[in-house]
C-alpha cells in the first residue's frame, strides 16, 4: 500500500467515476483502474462498485476511506512541517447549517491560508448530510445544533458515527424578519403574533424529520409553509413576503444586508449551537483555526 494509491482511492470517491479521477491525477484510465484492483487485492476487500453510470463506494470502502484520508491529511501535514515551503494546494472542507458566522469565520481562513493554490469548500447544507460528511471525513467539522427536542437523537447518531459534539454557545430563539415588517418595531413576538405570515425553512430531504430541522420549535403548526434550500433565496422571501423563519439571532449585516432584523421570540428553550468532530481524526491547524475564528462572532 502506497501513499498515492490512498490518494487514488480518495479522488475517485470523490469524483465517482474513473474516467473524470484519471484526469485529475494526470494518469492514464488503466493505471488507475489497475492500481486500486490493486490495492483491493492486497486488502482482500472491495472498495467501489463498478456500474455503467461510474463508481459507487461500498461499506467496507467508506471504512477504509476514512483511514485513508486521516493518513493522507497527516503525511500533508508532515510535508508542510519539515520539508520547506509547501507547493501543494491548501485543502479544507466544512459542513455546516446556515450561519453567517460560520462564512465569516470562513472568510478569515482563507485570508490566514489561503496562498496561490487552494481549495476550500463550505457546504451549507441539510442536518443529516452535515453529519455524514463528518462521518466520512469530507469535512473535518460539521455545524449544527442541539435543544432539548433533538438532542437524544443527535446524540444517538453522533455515538454510532464516531462524532464528538462540542459547544460553541447558547442562544435563545429569534425570528428574522425584515425591517419593513409589520411586527419589525416589536421588543418581542409570539408564534401567534405569527400565525398570519409565510414560514420560511430550510427543507431536509430524504431526510425531512422533526429532529433534523435547522429551525428549533420543528414542531409548531404553520399554516402556510416554505422550504427553501439556500440563504439567498430564504432572505429574498423574507423581504418579498412578509415572511420570517426562526434562527439564534445571530445575523452579520455586512453579510446579509441591512433589510433582515433579529427579533426575540417568546419561548422558553435553547438552542445549544455547536461543532461536531471525527473522534478517529486529528484536527488540521486550518480546522482548529476555524473554530477559534467562529468564537469572535458571536
């Protein structure tokens, strides 16, 4: 086993097809081909499924990728210790929910990392993806929450993945608003103060449970519903609509502009805002960065 065969395996993963991977690592389709028969060979497992439509990772695949990664990242790591300056592209990846602090705190990553070469990626995305994306190792951090409601299942799925939770920071509910709403001058609002406006959220797919929702009080009745899948459109509801969603209060107006307002919602519960970590992995400085970077936001 050779450390560019493990950077095989993770560029195919990645790219599910063989054809696409090949270019990327600048050999041939056969190489590649042979070198990861190879590999699964001296392993005695099968790590990809091969169909028509590309490659698709198998379970004993997704196991051995996570090691694979770890190692990849670790050898980086020692290349950019001990061998001089490094030429190779920085590489960091994030899941997160919806936060502005965490683009921030992104922003600043690539201001303190980011050279000639990089490749960084935050994935806002759904609370399930956020932690497989950990699990697998795609991300090295993964942003959500935890209340009252939600946490004995997190917690459960977090046990058998292998994640650690860490807390940021507690937050009490708010709703965004625009500052042109009807509600806008109020100290305070009541989910019946509500009733009559767009409630806008950020839809789950597969995996649309009550437990996995990014807005806390998943539970509430709305009689009129909107789930979108990203920022932009949900704040262009906001303003468009009269609508609102439910959130930490925590809001950038350099980032969001100054049409969205936070307003305290009347509810008694927390929402326990957090990291989550591969407890199989060791934290890269970029990472640990990262998380001291999202504490000035708060």
């Amino acid at each position: 086993m050779t450390l560019q065969q493990l950077k095989y395996i993770i560029t195919t993963a990645e790219k599910k097809n063989i054809s696409e991977s090949a270019k990327e690592l600048f050999i041939s389709q056969p190489s590649l081909t042979n070198a990861i028969k190879e590999l699964e060979n001296q392993l005695n497992i099968v790590i990809f499924q091969r169909s028509n439509k590309g490659v698709s990772i198998t379970k004993d695949g997704e196991e051995f990728l996570r090691y694979a990664r770890q190692v990849v990242e670790q050898a980086n790591l020692l290349e950019d210790k001990y061998c001089g300056k490094q030429k190779r592209k920085r590489d960091f990846s994030v899941s997160a929910q919806h936060y502005s602090f965490a683009v921030n705190a992104f922003v600043d990553l690539i201001k303190k990392f980011g050279e000639d070469k990089y490749d960084f990626k935050l994935r806002e995305t759904q609370t399930y993806e956020i932690i497989e994306d950990v699990r697998c190792l795609k991300s090295e951090i993964g942003i959500l929450y935890l209340t009252e409601f939600n946490e004995t299942v997190i917690r459960k799925l977090l046990k058998q993945s292998d994640l650690e939770f860490t807390e940021l920071f507690t937050a009490k509910p708010h709703v965004f608003i625009c500052k042109t709403h009807p509600l806008a001058n109020r100290e305070s609002v009541s989910l019946e103060d509500l009733e009559d406006y767009p409630y806008l959220s950020f839809e789950q797919g597969e995996h649309n449970s009550f437990y996995f929702s990014e807005e806390i009080l998943s539970t509430a009745e709305h009689s009129k519903n909107i789930r979108v899948r990203d920022r932009a459109t949900l704040f262009n509801l906001l303003i468009g609509l009269n609508g609102y969603t439910i959130s930490s209060g925590v809001i950038d107006r350099k980032l969001n502009g100054n049409n969205i307002i936070s307003v305290p919602l009347n509810e008694n519960c927390e929402m326990n805002i957090g990291y989550i970590t591969n407890k199989k992995a060791v934290l890269s400085p970029m990472a640990e960065y990262y998380i001291n970077a999202i504490r000035k936001y708060f």
